[in-house]
C-alpha cells in the first residue's frame, strides 16, 4: 500500500509467479497450468524444460543438443526459441498416440513414461 498525498492508494494484488519446470508428457497441460494461474490472478507461467528430460531425449534431445553446442550455446545458457518449443510439442503429440485408454498419475517424467509407456521408455 502507498500514501499519496493523504490518499490511501491500493496496488492491484498480484498471484504468485509460476515457473513449470517440467512439461508433461501429454499435450494440452501446459494450457490448463496457464488458464489456472489466470484465474487465481497471477501472470501467465514460465515453463522450463531440459534438453536431458525424458521427453526431449526421447524425441530429438541429442540432435537439439548438437545443433546448440555447433551454434555456440553453452550448457548453461537458457534457450527459448521455438524450434526446441515444436520440438517439446511433436513429441508430446507422438506420446499421446501411443498412450491408451488408461493414463495412470505418475511423480516425474521418468516414472509416467514407464508407467504409461513401457515399450517406449
């Protein structure tokens, strides 16, 4: 809150920020973490994603990661760039067409594609 000139002006609250640090395997969650941190109030997300992820490594991990060191980019260096956003994207959508009926909850990356993809993983 802030005085001005006798006034008492209130700021606009604002939700906590959101940072997603690993993307689902199934396409369509990213979009629902985005319309809930809208409704609570709070700023669209950052999602964040690695190039050692299950989901990338399955899916082109390897090949992103050489075309990044040949351009020059470190390990360290964040990436935001849509190529590897498409990349995240076609991948999620080959999993979802290989999952079946049934998707059972799982804690990481890792554990959902050997619970719902056990041929893949």
């Amino acid at each position: 809150m802030r005085r001005t000139r006798g006034r008492r002006r209130t700021w606009p609250r604002a939700g906590p920020r959101w940072h997603v640090v690993e993307p689902h395997c199934l396409p369509g969650h990213g979009e629902r973490v985005d319309a809930l941190a809208a409704r609570l109030g709070s700023p669209t997300p950052t999602h964040h994603a690695s190039l050692d992820d299950p989901l990338m490594q399955m899916f082109g991990g390897e090949k992103t990661r050489a075309l990044m060191q040949r351009m020059g980019v470190t390990d360290a260096d964040p990436i935001a760039h849509k190529m590897v956003s498409r990349s995240a994207v076609r991948a999620q959508q080959k999993i979802a067409g290989h999952v079946g009926p049934s998707v059972h909850p799982a804690e990481s990356q890792a554990a959902w594609i050997a619970l719902n993809l056990p041929a893949m993983g």
